[in-house]
C-alpha cells in the first residue's frame, strides 16, 4: 500500500499496486473518540450544533447521529476510597422543584453526585451512605439534609454557609428596613461577614444575646384580628423579625466552625459558583431537552469535574 493522496474529507487514501485500487484506512476507535470530543465540546462549551456542524463541514442531522450513542449514556459517580477532610454539599433542581441532582466536592474535585427526585431527608441519607464521612461538611442547612448528617454521619462536624443565612435574613428583614429592632438585626446580621477571630465571634453573640433581651417584650406583641365565619384569631405582630431570630438561633451552634481551622470555607460558593452556576448555563442553553437526557448532560460535566485538573510543572 502506498500513500495516493487524500480525500474530499482529508482523509488520507491508500493505493495498492497490484490491484490498483484506493481506500481509506478506518479505525472506529479513533473516529468514535473524536467524535465524543465533539459532544463534550457542545456539551460544556458555547458552541451550538450548527457551528459545530459548520466546522466539521457536516450537516446538523449527521452530527445528531453522531452524538445519539452518547445521548443515552450516563456517567455513573465513582465513590472515591479517600475519607475527605472537608466536603461541600449542595443541590440543584434539573426541574421546576423536581428531579435534582445532589452533590458534594471538595476544594479539589467533585466526589460523588446523587439524583433524586427532591431533597428530602431519604435521599440525603442514601448520598451518605455512598461515601465515609468527612471531618466537617459545609452546606446551607437544608432541614433534611441536617438531620440526614447528624443520623448517618454522627461524629462530622457542621459549617452552615453564612451566605445562605444572609440571604434568608435579608428577604425577610428586607434591605431597608423601618422598624429599629429590625434595623440593629440588619446591622448585625451584614456584620457576619467580618467575622474572623474568636474574639470578634464572642463580641458579636454577646451583641446579638442583649438585641433579643432588648426587644423580647417587643417581639411578643399580638395582633388581634376577625375573619368572616371564623373564631377570633391572633397572630404576632413583627413575625418577620422573629423569623430571623428563629433563623439565627438554629444556625448559631454551626456558624461559626471555621474559626481557628482556615482550611474550612464558611460558604458553599465552591459549588455554587463553581459547579451549579455552569449546571444552570448549560440546562438553559439546552432546555427542551428530555429529563433523562439533563441528567446525562449533568453526569457528563460532573464526571469531568470529578477527574479533577493535572497539576502543573509536574509529569
């Protein structure tokens, strides 16, 4: 066989002298991993069919063939043997409050991912259940997954992300607030973030403990009301602001766990900008999109996570 030039393709064409006939040598090997390059690179990327069509001089309906093996194939997680000092959880809905995939990581790499049809205590026990415990798991405080961790992993510490208290305080306290107690609640509430030393965390409970002794008579105010057809009712008069103090009491004893360990992040930004903010691109910019077929888009991107990056300078 000799080298007879190549094809309209560039495929390089192969001649034999004795019968005096050309072909292209074929290696589905090489072909099939090309061709899922192609489908990562839509998948994870910006590009969309018809450009990756246009590039590879192809029309949208062979490209569509092309990727329909690997369509219905989904990654599967891989426990990871290695017992993490430091596990970030969160989840993320492929649905309108349905169908999510739970996820935990480290600073490093993804470790394992679940689907589940929400986020209730059952399916966090099952997410742990596939992994060891870690030394200390940082999530948002999700009522079952709380009480998932502290049935399944007893002796793991709690690191509640301050970002999510934040938030929830902030939508019920609102950005300006009228009234003083909500005022002084909002100040201390922006103060979370400054906080740092062990010192600067007894200063702030020690001003957070004299704001409800000051306003505990203020909080306890009814309003009486009467609704057609019904019994005579009440209700507290400021039960946003005693939401927030509610908030406030159940997150205090995991607040604060970062102090004195600096390898303990106090958010859950790790996955919420690194991991779930790229989820939510790609679903949008695929939605129509089957369920089964999200959660192979969502299993590819997290498998390719999970691989983690090379490090540098090193063979």
């Amino acid at each position: 066989m000799q080298r007879w030039g190549t094809t309209a393709a560039e495929t390089i064409r192969w001649r034999c002298a004795r019968c005096r006939k050309s072909n292209t040598r074929v290696r589905r090997d090489v072909t099939q991993s090309a061709r899922y390059a192609l489908f990562i690179r839509w998948i994870t990327n910006t590009s969309s069919l018809t450009d990756i069509a246009h590039a590879q001089r192809v029309t949208r309906r062979t490209l569509t063939n092309w990727f329909a093996p690997f369509r219905h194939h989904c990654p599967a997680s891989i426990s990871v043997p290695i017992i993490p000092e430091v596990l970030i959880v969160d989840g993320l809905y492929l649905e309108s409050r349905s169908h999510c995939v739970l996820i935990g990581k480290t600073k490093a790499a993804v470790v394992f991912w679940l689907f589940a049809e929400r986020e209730t205590y059952s399916s966090w026990r099952l997410f742990c259940q596939q992994i060891h415990a870690p030394s200390v798991v940082v999530c948002d405080g999700q009522r079952g997954m709380r009480a998932a961790f502290r049935d399944a992993w007893p002796t793991t510490r709690v690191q509640r992300c301050i970002v999510h208290v934040f938030q929830l305080a902030t939508a019920r306290l609102t950005k300006r607030p009228k009234i003083d107690a909500g005022q002084v609640l909002s100040v201390l509430v922006h103060q979370l973030f400054a906080i740092r030393t062990r010192r600067q965390k007894r200063r702030w409970i020690r001003t957070y403990r004299r704001w409800k002794k000051r306003h505990d008579h203020f909080l306890k105010e009814r309003t009486i009301g009467q609704q057609p057809g019904k019994k005579r009712m009440w209700w507290y008069t400021h039960k946003r602001i005693r939401s927030v103090r509610t908030l406030l009491d159940n997150a205090l004893p995991e607040l604060f766990t970062y102090i004195g360990h600096p390898e303990i992040p106090r958010t859950t930004n790790h996955i919420e900008g690194g991991i779930n903010s790229r989820l939510s691109e790609l679903l949008h910019r695929h939605r129509g999109i089957l369920p089964e077929k999200k959660e192979v888009l969502v299993a590819t991107f997290l498998s390719m996570k999970q691989r983690g990056k090379p490090t540098r300078n090193f063979p």
